[in-house]
C-alpha cells in the first residue's frame, strides 16, 4: 500500500524488516480475536481446533502483509 514507505526500520541501530512488525500486529489481532472466538463456544464444530487456531493467526499475518506489500 505505501511504496514509498522503507522496506526497513531502524530500531536501536539495528534495521528491523517491515515483516517483523508485520508478525508483530498480527500476533496482537490474532490474540484480540481469539478472545473474541473463545467467548463463542465455536472449537466443538472443528476436528483440530489448535489447527484452527493456527490457520487464523497465518490468514491475518497474510492479510496484513498482501495489504502492505500489494
């Protein structure tokens, strides 16, 4: 989305790829969701719910970096 924006930012002399922030966000949008998904009995209707859970996190992560990288 922000081409312009640098594909690195430095963070205590140390350049930190946009990724690694990426994974960052999606670790707290997955933690926010899942408290959201726990309150609604939903795992009984899956085989794997740890499978689940799993995919959740990788669809967020994959949305945000198609979003930023597009």
């Amino acid at each position: 989305m922000l081409h312009d924006w640098p594909r690195e930012w430095p963070l205590f002399d140390a350049s930190v790829p946009t990724l690694l922030l990426l994974l960052f966000a999606s670790v707290v949008l997955y933690a926010l969701l899942a408290e959201l998904l726990r309150a609604v009995p939903l795992e009984r209707w899956f085989w794997h719910p740890a499978l689940v859970r799993f995919s959740l996190f990788v669809c967020i992560f994959a949305a945000l970096g198609g979003w930023w990288y597009q």
